[in-house]
C-alpha cells in the first residue's frame, strides 16, 4: 500500500508571492506530499482570507505563531510532517526555530538567515534537535547539477584550479523599489534582507552551485558590494575573489543591474586536464572539454553506464526516477527533486530510521549556515577596501 502523502505547512505564499508557487508545485510533483496547513501573510485577517482562497481546501492559519501552537497541542504522529518557509529572509528564523523546538523538519529559503548570528542558533538548535532542515538552493535539484558532481568528483578534470560561478540579473537596473513593487521593496531594504542584497539573495546561489559541484569550500574572500542604483542603501553588483579549500582560486560574482539578463546562473570550472560548462538557462546540458579534443556536450538520458570517455557513471545517477529524457526538465522539476530528496529523510526520521541530511542531494543547515558566513566575510572583506578575510567554520 502507498504511503499516506507527507502533511506539509507552508509560512508565507500569499496572493502575489513569488517563490511559494513553485514550491506548491514541487510539493505535488510526486503525489506523496501535499500542502496541508498555511500561515500566508503577517495579517491575520488577510492570511485567513488567502487561505480560504487557496486552489483546495487547507487549514488555514491566521499566523505562523497560531499554526506553532496548534501544533504543539496535536500528537506528534498528527502534526505536519515539514515546513517550509517561503517568506522574505529577515522571517526566516523565527519560524525555523519554532518548528525546530516542535522536532518538526523544516525546509527554508534562502538565504538562511539575515546574519551569521542567527544562522549559528539554527544551526545549534537542530543539532540538538537531530531533525532534517533542507535549504532551498533550487538549482542543486537540476540531474545536471549532480552529473557535474560526478563529473568533477571523478577526477576526469583533473584538479580544480580556477571556478568561475555566477549569476547574472538585471531586473534591478532601476530604483523599481520605489514603485512598490513587492519583491524588489524588501530585498532593497537592509533590515529585511539582511547585510547583503544582491550577493544574500542570488550570491549564495552562485557560492552553493561552486560547493556543490566542485566538493570545496571557499575559505578566504576578498570582496566588492557595489551600489550601482543611486540611493540604494545595499549592494546590487557583488564580485568576490576567493580562495578555495585545494588551494585553487575562484570568482563568485552576482548582479542584478546587467540589463537584459534573466536568470543567468553559470559555472565553469577548469581543471589541470580540462573544464565543465553548465548554464541554468539551458539546464539540461553539461559540456566538457580536454585538451585536444572536441567538446563534448552530455544531457540526461544521454549518458550510459560505461561510456567509454566518462568511465562508469553510477546507476543512481541513470536511474533518476523522471519524465524519459527528450522531455525538457527545469526549474519546477528541479525543486521537486529537493523536496523528492528531503521526503526521504523526512520520512526515515520520522520511521527512527538512519537519514543523512548530508547534503549530496539538496543544501542542509550547515550549507545555508556557511552562505551566511560567506556573506558575513564578504561584508567585513568590502569593508576593509578588499583586504583578505576568512570565512568562518561552525
Ligand atoms: N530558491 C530560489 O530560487 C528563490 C527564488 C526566489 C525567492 N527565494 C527566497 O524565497 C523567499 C521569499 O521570496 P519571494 O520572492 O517569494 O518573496 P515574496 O515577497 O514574493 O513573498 C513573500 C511571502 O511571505 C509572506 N509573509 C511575509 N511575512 C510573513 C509573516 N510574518 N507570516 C506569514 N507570511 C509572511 C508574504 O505575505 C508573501 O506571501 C526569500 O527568502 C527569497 O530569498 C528563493
């Protein structure tokens, strides 16, 4: 017999929200979770309201705190089996920590948190919890991400020497805040978005797609946060050169004032035997390069178990349980796979079974932690003209 669907709560995703959509998507992706319970907006009376209109019947909440506490009234094997918090960054930690308390498995945006501060309390509340927390690093949820992985981690590259990890945007090339304009209104504002706005909103993206891939981490910054957009009291162009764990180098840079650029998230990292390419604009593909020989471009359903250039690919990866191949996959589908991913540990825990969280599949705690600490050093590093700092460990 199939599994009842997980319970899921959602904090945040009101009328005009943004990234609640595909997440509600995601949810639904696979028929075994669902959207349960709903906390939507910081007014309790426009929160029932939007939650009386949600597309079918959820029990909604006038706030996350009300949520939290009927919560804490219900047997545990009747609670919400995760949330997942989809409000701006400086709504993060509150409720986190809440369902940290309840020993309820949380899944938040990111960035984490709006400070290291409060990232290292999450940090240590779920350690002594011991209960899954995945952070929404959706691009980690693309098969391409993780055939990169493999790629790199097999050695066909050779050693990494150079990463070059971006992302590119231009929606705020204009002081569009000033229009009201919801997403740019809070993401603008430092007490709501957190030290940093271009390089915490998408900067993490680039620094986690690098960890992800290459296996390393960035242990020392030297950091711009430029303010292109006159009277914008935080950054909307950062560019951070970095100095990785092998001793390699790196570039994680972001913008959100290159006109005409969408969502232009990329990767290249170069190797002493050759480079890997990958784009989230075209994210099904993955090129290679060795010296002296032709480019060779990989998609999912492509690769096979003994092709004789990439050696063995293990099953797991050919094995991925999507749509057959020659059916594009992107974004949507690349949540579903973070939320597919953190079910299984969802569900194992809850069962007292072994689970991981280890972040081989989707970005846990300890990643969203080091985001906020990468951003922490960045800020310090543009601080002191560019001087060299180090990013702290937990
Ligand atoms: N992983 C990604 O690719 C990705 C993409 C976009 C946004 N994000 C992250 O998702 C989060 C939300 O971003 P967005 O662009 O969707 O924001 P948004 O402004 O579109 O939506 C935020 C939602 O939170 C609700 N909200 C605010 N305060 C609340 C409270 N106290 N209680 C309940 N609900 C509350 C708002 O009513 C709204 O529904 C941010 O942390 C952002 O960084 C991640």
């Amino acid at each position: 017999m199939s599994p009842q669907p997980l319970k899921v709560a959602m904090i945040g995703g009101g009328a005009g929200a943004f990234i609640a959509n595909p997440h509600q998507k995601a949810i639904h992706f696979d028929g075994t979770r669902k959207v349960h319970a709903v906390a939507l907006h910081p007014d309790p009376e426009v929160a029932m309201n939007e939650a009386n209109n949600w597309p079918y019947p959820v029990k909604g909440y006038a706030s996350y705190d009300e949520l939290f506490e009927d919560q804490a009234k219900l047997p545990e094997n009747e609670r919400i089996d995760y949330v997942v918090i989809v409000t701006p960054n400086f709504v993060h930690f509150d409720p986190a920590m809440k369902a940290l308390e309840l020993g309820i498995p949380v899944m938040c945006e990111k960035p984490l948190t709006v400070n290291l501060e409060e990232a290292d309390l999450l940090v240590a509340k779920a350690r002594e919890k011991k209960v899954p927390f995945a952070v929404a690093h959706t691009y980690l949820g693309h098969w391409s991400s993780w055939f990169s992985r493999h790629i790199v981690q097999s050695g066909l590259l050779g050693d990494v020497r150079w990463v070059d990890s971006y992302y590119l945007q231009g929606w705020l090339a204009d002081k569009l805040e000033d229009s009201g304009q919801m997403q740019a209104e809070w993401r603008t504002d430092p007490k709501k978005a957190g030290g940093s706005g271009c390089g915490g909103d998408i900067g993490t993206h680039a620094l986690m797609q690098l960890r992800f891939v290459t296996g390393l981490d960035v242990e020392e910054v030297s950091a711009r946060l430029d303010k292109f957009v006159p009277g914008r009291p935080i950054d909307d162009h950062f560019t951070t050169y970095g100095k990785l764990s092998n001793g390699g180098k790196c570039l994680v840079r972001a913008s959100q004032i290159c006109i005409g650029h969408k969502n232009d998230l990329g990767i290249m990292i170069a190797g002493t035997k050759g480079a890997l390419k990958w784009s989230q604009e075209d994210p099904e593909k993955v090129t290679i390069l060795l010296q002296d020989q032709p480019d060779r471009t990989y998609w999912r359903g492509q690769v096979c178990a003994n092709d004789g250039f990439l050696g063995d690919v293990p099953q797991w990866l050919l094995d991925e349980p999507t749509i057959p191949s020659g059916h594009g996959e992107a974004f949507h589908d690349a949540y579903a796979r973070l939320h597919r991913e953190f079910e299984k540990d969802v569900r194992a825990y809850q069962a007292g079974e072994p689970w991981s969280c280890d972040g081989s599949t989707y970005a846990n705690i300890d990643d969203g932690r080091m985001g906020l600490a990468f951003i922490d050093a960045c800020i310090k590093s543009d601080d002191d003209d560019g001087a060299w700092q180090p990013v702290s460990k937990s």
